[in-house]
C-alpha cells in the first residue's frame, strides 16, 4: 500500500457535508500529529459551502521534514468518506494512489463497494453513523471516522487525540473519544486485489 506511516509524507482527502465535521477531523488529527512532533497541515478546499452540501477537507502529515507544498491535495494516499450519500454525487476515488486507501461510512460489504470502486485500493468499512447514534446520539461521524481511519493506518497514537478532543468538544471530548474507539474495534479492513 502506498500509505505511510512512519517516515514519509502521507496526504489524505476527507469527503462529507456542511455540517458533518470533516473539516473538525482534518484539524484534529493535524494537532494530533503536530503533538506528537510530527510536521501537518490541514485546510478546508474553500468554496460556497452550506449546511448538507458537499465539502472537502484535506491533511498533510509527515514525520521527517516540514511541509512546504499549501496545495489542494489532488493525490490523496488517503480518502475518507463521512456521508454514504456522496458515493452517488462525488467521483471520491479522482486522484487516489493505485494500492491507496479509501475508508467509507457505509453499512454495505466488501463485495457491494468493490463492485461500485474496483479493488484497485485498500479498503476500510465501517457503520460509522450508527455508531455515532449510539454512542453520541447523533449521528454525526467525524470522531468515528477517526477511529476508522486508525484502524487501516497507524498514522498517530489514538492516545495523542485526547487533548485535541478535550479542547473541542469539552465535556463531550470522552464521548467523542468512546465513539472513536468504537469505530476502531469495529472498523474492517481489505487489502487491494490487484
């Protein structure tokens, strides 16, 4: 797989809606490794967005030198997928690494999504929004898809998103954190076929 995780850049597009919070899981995973003393940037992709309408949102990580490109990520290593409904409106895959990975929110199978995307990726499938419901009682995703992208590549510690959370979402910080690591245990993982 062309992801990294220990040396290297890693360059990762997050898919959702206004609203959603792909822009808040952006940042928090950037503080994240920024924390751990890794070099990151986050950013939205600026635009007429709305509540519900579709967003982009994109992190830079890399663990040896700093980042200098301010860039779109146009290549992702990673694509993230909070909302299932964009599958149908967005191409999410333009752009991803043959052998990258792509982590959706979905309640369908291996099968159902590679008949949709190929198997030219890794793949990362999680029911992130009922966890969401159950855990948080809203089914917003981004801190589980989090969890889920955790599970497919050790990108940062689980543990280094703490203080980000906590400064977040506040009282709500170890909620989000239990939803993230839900999503972690339930998340399942595929290699690419090719």
């Amino acid at each position: 797989m062309s992801t990294k995780t220990e040396t290297g850049l890693i360059e990762i597009r997050w898919h959702g809606r206004g609203g959603q919070g792909a822009v808040t899981s952006a940042e928090l995973l950037a503080r994240a490794a920024i924390d751990e003393g890794k070099y990151a940037q986050a950013f939205p992709a600026f635009g007429p967005e709305r509540r519900g309408a579709p967003v982009m949102a994109f992190d830079r990580i890399d663990s040896r030198a700093p980042i200098r490109v301010r860039a779109e990520v146009r290549q992702p290593d990673v694509v993230i997928v909070l909302d299932p409904t964009l599958l149908r409106v967005v191409k999410v895959t333009a752009g991803l690494k043959n052998g990258g990975l792509l982590v959706i929110n979905t309640s369908k199978d291996f099968e159902a999504i590679e008949k949709d995307f190929g198997s030219n990726w890794k793949l990362a499938l999680v029911d992130g929004s009922r966890i969401a419901r159950e855990v948080l009682g809203v089914p917003i995703v981004n801190t589980t898809m989090l969890g889920a992208l955790l599970k497919a590549v050790p990108i940062i510690r689980m543990e280094s998103l703490h203080e980000p959370l906590e400064d977040r979402f506040g009282r709500l910080a170890e909620r989000n954190f239990n939803a993230m690591k839900r999503a972690f245990q339930e998340t399942a993982v595929k290699e690419q076929v090719n």
